[in-house]
C-alpha cells in the first residue's frame, strides 16, 4: 500500500500542464528516481510505459534468481549436496547480471529523459527559424 502511495505521489509532483521549457537534470533526477519520470516529465507517456514496464520487469527478475538462489544455498547447508551450491551459483551470476542491465536501463532512461528535456521545445524553435536563398544572397531569417 505505502508503494501505490509513493508512486501516486510521485506522479503527482509531475506537472500535466503543458510546458514551454523543461528542465534536463530535472528529468534526468526524476528517471532514475522513479521508473520512466524523467520520459512523463517529458509528456512521453508512451516511453514512460515501457521504460517502467522494462525496468519494473528487470528488477522483478533480479529478485526473483535472488531468492532461488537463497533457497538453493539454504538447501546445500542442509544436505551439503554439490549440486544445490551449482545452482545457487547459477542463480547468484544470473542475478548479478540482471542487476547489471537494470543499471544500464536506468542510466540509459536518464540519459535520454535528459536529451528529450533538451529537445521538448525543438518544433516550436525550428519554426521560427527560415532560411533564404535568393539569387544574390542567403539569409536567414529568425522570428521572436
């Protein structure tokens, strides 16, 4: 329960009003903070789904080969059987390099919640500026 708070609260600091500007390291902050905050900061709501939903799958399979492979260690303590300390080693590796690609999820989401940030406003700048070319001159042309 006190986990549904959390992320209700934490979508809420969002704003859903339409912004002019966005601030990078903000976004940056609020995808490695929550799970795709920095891509909904960015009102990319889609890649704010599958970045959570990826991250949220990653860190799931990383808990779940942590507990096999506690229970595998928990089993080769009771019967010092070779094979069950295997698999608990099987689990362990597994599970540290899931925690691995969890990290490079995670700084990749920041990464591009802040390269988003950077370009939220790039259609509305990129109409303001035209190019001219006449036949004795290039201009350009830039609208405040």
């Amino acid at each position: 329960m006190k986990k549904i708070v959390f992320f209700i609260c934490a979508f809420s600091v969002f704003s859903l009003q339409a912004q002019t500007e966005k601030k990078p390291l903000k976004a940056a902050a609020l995808s490695v903070l929550v799970p795709g905050g920095g891509q909904y900061y960015n009102e990319k709501k889609l890649k704010a789904a599958v970045v959570f939903s990826g991250e949220a799958i990653l860190l799931g399979l990383s808990f779940y080969q942590h507990y096999k492979s506690e229970d595998y260690y928990d089993k080769y303590e009771n019967t010092l059987e070779e094979m069950y300390y295997n698999k608990y080693l099987d689990y362990y590796y597994k599970k540290q390099n899931t925690l691995w690609w969890t990290g490079a999820a995670v700084f990749l989401s920041a990464l591009d919640a802040y390269v988003d940030a950077h370009l939220f406003d790039f259609e509305e700048t990129k109409q303001k500026i035209h190019l001219k070319f006449d036949q004795q001159m290039i201009g350009v042309s830039v609208n405040f």
